[in-house]
C-alpha cells in the first residue's frame, strides 16, 4: 500500500527551511519506505506542489503510527513537531499499487491523475499501462495507483513515469486517448524534492 502526501510550501516558512524539512529525514522505520519525493517542475502540475509517496503494509501499520504519534516520545522529539508543524499537508491519500517497483531514481517524472470507475478491474488498468509503457521507450513506468475507497483526492488514481528530460517525454505527454475508457484527467511535471525549483 502507498501512504501519498500532499504537501505545500507555507510561505511563512523560509524555503531553505522548507527544503531542509521537506526531505523527510527525520522519520526512519523499517517498516515504512519513502519512494518517492517530488515537486512540481516549472509550475506544471496541480497543486499542492510536492507529493511524498511512503509504501508500508497497509492499515494495520497505519494505527501503528497513530499510535507512535501519540507518545511522549514522539511528541518531545524535535525532528518530528519541526516536520508536523513546518509542513503544510494539505490532504493524503491511500493507495493499492496496481504496478509497483523501487524507489523512482533521477529523472523528470510525469504524473499522470486518472479516474477508473467500480466496473473497471485493476488487471484492466493494469493491462492499459503496460501496454502504453511498451511504445513510450524512452522513459519508465514506476507507479500506477488506485485509490482504497474513497480515501484521497480526485480522480483517484494515478501513474508514475520517469524520462531523462522534457523532450524525452514528449511523446507521452502529447498522446491522444481518444474514448480509451482509462485516460489521464489531468497530468503534471516534477522532479525529486531535492532537485525541484519550489
């Protein structure tokens, strides 16, 4: 399961605060896997304008946080209230990985935010992607998504590719889908936090 982050930069907060927190680095569990970390390249994409994507076990280890959330440990632990207090999460969103893999590497990563109705299965999402993954060689699908009920933003799936470049991507970004029942609403540029203008 994927925990998805929606994340804004509080202008309140000075952006090399921002950039310093935003990282993450203070949350180091075995259990949880940050996979990816981006933010929004040029201004193209939806906002909020970072998504931070943690993959863990699903809703068991989800009252395992709530949980470690609450002690006094964790509410005197500066790495933590800097992260809850320094960030605006401006929502989340829960996850089924329909495709999944490693943690996404370099690369302009395009996002892609789709809708797939209760009659469409998750074989048929996942056939449609790998089928559009197979003629867009030049970049690499990561991620497709499918939201857990209702539990995140519209339209409530998303795919993850990963391209060297803008004009490497082109060809994704310029392909018509005509009445393809499975088809991007809305999609968006970013690269890894780290290396994002925000």
């Amino acid at each position: 399961m994927i925990y998805v982050e929606y994340i804004e930069h509080d202008r309140i907060l000075p952006i090399q605060i921002f950039h310093k927190i935003g990282m993450q680095d203070a949350w180091s569990d075995a259990a949880d896997e940050k996979v990816a970390n981006l933010g929004r390249a040029e201004r193209l994409a939806p906002g909020p304008s970072v998504m931070c994507f943690w993959r863990h076990r699903g809703l068991a280890r989800m009252d395992e946080w709530e949980a470690s959330f609450r002690t006094e440990a964790t509410r005197r632990d500066p790495g933590f209230q800097a992260t809850r207090l320094g960030i605006h999460f401006v929502e989340a969103g829960l996850y089924d990985e329909i495709v999944g893999g490693a943690a996404l590497g370099r690369g302009l990563h395009v996002v892609e935010f789709f809708a797939a109705g209760e009659g469409v299965s998750d074989g048929a999402i996942k056939s449609r992607y790998e089928a559009r993954a197979a003629t867009h060689g030049g970049g690499t699908l990561g991620f497709v998504l499918r939201r857990v009920g209702t539990l995140g933003p519209d339209p409530g799936c998303l795919a993850v590719w990963t391209f060297p470049s803008y004009a490497a991507a082109e060809g994704l970004l310029r392909e018509r889908h005509g009445d393809a029942p499975i088809h991007p609403a809305r999609t968006g540029l970013y690269w890894n936090f780290d290396e994002a203008l925000i």
